[in-house]
C-alpha cells in the first residue's frame, strides 16, 4: 500500500549551514563547536514514520576514534518514488514525497555499487531520504550517515570535514567488511557533507569512483564569516527576534565573529581558517562534480567557483535561480547529471565530461 510523507517547510533539512541567528542563552562559539542534532523543522518521527513502510536497514558503526555512527540503508529497487518540488514560498521551500515498499515479486537486484549520503551541518541521514530513494531506484544501494554530533550518531570534536572525513573512511570500511558496501564507492555530500566527502575522498583514494559534492565551502572560516552576516540580516520571523537579533548584530559583527571563531578554534583544536577543501580537492584523484546554486548567500557561489579553480580535474556545475536552500531539493533539475555522472564514472574510461549548463 502507497504510504506518503509530505514535507512542507523544511528548507533547513537540507541547507547544511543554515543557521537560526544566535541568542544570547547559546553563544556563536557554542553553536559553531557543537552544531546540535537534527532540525527542529523536521521531526525524526516524521522521517521514522515513512521509513517505518519502507523496507531498510540501519545500524551504527565505530567512527575514526570510536565515535558511534548511525546510518540507514536501502536495496535496489522500485519504491514508486513520487518526488515534487513544490517550490518556495516567502521563507522555505516546500516538496511532497511518496513512496512504497518494492513489489515482493520483483527479483532481486544486485546493487551496481555503493552510494555513501552525507548531509549538511544541524541535519541527519534522513535529510536526504528523497535522494536515498532516487539512487536506490536506480540500482544503487544507499547509506546515509548521520556525522558526528548529528542525529544518532555520537558526540565528538568537530572537524568542518576533516574529522568527520576520516569517519566516513573507518564506515566504509567496517561496512565494506560486513558486506554492507559492495561494488564501485560513490559519495554524494551536501554543504558541509560536500566538505565531508571531499576530504574522505582523498583519503580513500582508487576505493572511490567518484563524488557529487553540493555546495561545499572552500574555507571553513571564510564560510563562517559569510554565512552569520547572512543569517543576521534576516528580517524578524518572531517576537524574540526583535530582541535577539539587534543584540546579536551587536555582538557579532566586525572584531565580535572573529572572537567566536577563534573561541571556537580552542574549543575543537582546530584552526577554521586552514580547514581548506580546494587543497583537499586538489588530492583527490577520483572524479568529482562540484554542483553550486548560482543564488546561494549561505555559502557564496564564488566559494563554489574558488574549488573549480583549485582543482581544474574536477567538474563544475552551476545551477542558476537556486540558492542554498533550494538547490539539494531539485531532484527534478539534478538528478539526470547525477546519475548520469554516476554511471559514467563507473565504466572507469577517466572522468565523465562536464553536464551541460542549466538555464
């Protein structure tokens, strides 16, 4: 029987580093060093109750320093996927999403690789559940992991990618041992989940055919300051916001963002500021596609553009009319290059050509 989860509002399910403006009760710093679990807009219970008529499995795995990692994981198959962007209202963009289990009778399909999903900051896995489903579909088996500090995985430093990196290579490989991922290895990344896969990326080496990075930063700090101006110039969505956001101009423009992202550098052991995933890039040897919206005000387009340069291997798109939080919802307009781009990548003839600009 077809079940149906229609998700409307949830723009922050995907954005990666979409981020409500500050208060004073949760510091930037604190904020920035321990990003918190998953979206408030999107409850687990809403995903869990899809998931609950559709045929997967899940689990958790040790992370690179022990750290537990939840992940979710759907078979080749024919779920009836029925995915509609529905577009963006004032605030958010809204989609519906229905599903059901593959017919019984079906044969069994052997997977034509392994496709990791790694979603962006304040998510889980099951931000990408749309995604998951689409690749499934066509013939991949899916994992989605939740990252440290994110859904139900467990709390450890963050890395801005690096550590969360070296996560991703240590599932990989203990699911590689369980026969969990099989056949060519594909990652697809979000925002700081792009980030993500390109760093587990050059450390996985030739054990990677390819990667689908969306919206990933350059700089980690260089993010950071773009990112906060952004969200603060947001006009008031409530009452609080009257009073929040005028004390969090104040404490966080000029001098005050740079004290926040060096508290927070003592707080991870990690200089935000050296996090830099152009010379990661650089250091893949598998392909990749970089996908940007051209719109994007969270992460600037000409982050996007700055990896292209760093790494003239890799593949550039650049998606016009989309911005951070519309563009890992177009299905509809991406999905084609990203299986085309999958598929290519497999065949091991050297990278695919580049997709064909969208209008």
């Amino acid at each position: 029987m077809l079940r149906s989860l229609a998700l409307a509002g949830v723009c922050v399910m995907l954005a990666g580093f979409a981020l409500s403006p500050p208060v004073p009760s949760l510091s930037l710093s604190e904020r920035l060093a321990a990003p918190g679990g998953t979206s408030p807009l999107v409850p687990t219970a809403r995903i869990d109750a899809l998931l609950a008529h559709l045929p997967h499995r899940q689990g958790t795995v040790a992370g690179s320093d022990g750290v537990a990692l939840h992940w979710v994981g759907f078979e080749p198959g024919d779920y009836q996927l029925d995915y509609r962007y529905l577009g963006k209202d004032p605030r958010f963009p809204e989609f519906s999403l229905q599903a059901s289990a593959p017919s019984a009778a079906a044969p069994a399909t052997a997977p034509r690789g392994t496709v990791v999903l790694l979603h962006g900051w304040m998510m889980d896995g099951g931000s990408l559940l749309p995604w998951s489903l689409e690749l499934a579909q066509q013939g991949y088996r899916t994992i989605a992991l939740d990252l440290r500090n994110h859904g139900r995985s467990g709390q450890a430093l963050s890395g801005y990618g690096t550590r969360e990196g070296e996560d991703v290579v240590a599932a990989i490989s203990h699911l590689r041992d369980q026969g969990v991922v099989s056949g060519p290895v594909h990652l697809l990344g979000v925002s700081y989940g792009a980030a993500t896969a390109i760093f587990a990326a050059r450390e996985l080496g030739s054990q990677v055919s390819s990667v689908v990075a969306m919206e990933s930063f350059d700089n980690a700090g260089q993010a950071i300051r773009t990112m906060v101006p952004h969200m603060l110039s947001k006009p008031p969505e409530r009452w609080s916001d009257y009073v929040a956001l005028p004390i969090a101009r104040w404490q966080y423009g000029g001098r005050g963002l740079d004290e926040a992202i060096a508290t927070t550098d003592r707080k991870l052991g990690l200089d935000l500021d050296r996090v830099d995933v152009g010379q990661a890039l650089a250091q893949v040897p598998s392909c990749v596609l970089l996908v940007h919206g051209r719109d994007d005000e969270h992460i600037p387009v000409s982050q996007g553009r700055a990896l292209a340069a760093a790494a003239p291997k890799a593949r550039y798109l650049e998606v016009p009319s989309e911005d951070h939080l519309t563009l890992p919802m177009r299905l509809d307009r991406l999905s084609p290059a990203v299986n085309d781009w999958f598929a290519e990548a497999a065949e091991g003839r050297g990278c695919p050509a580049a997709p064909l600009a969208m209008r």
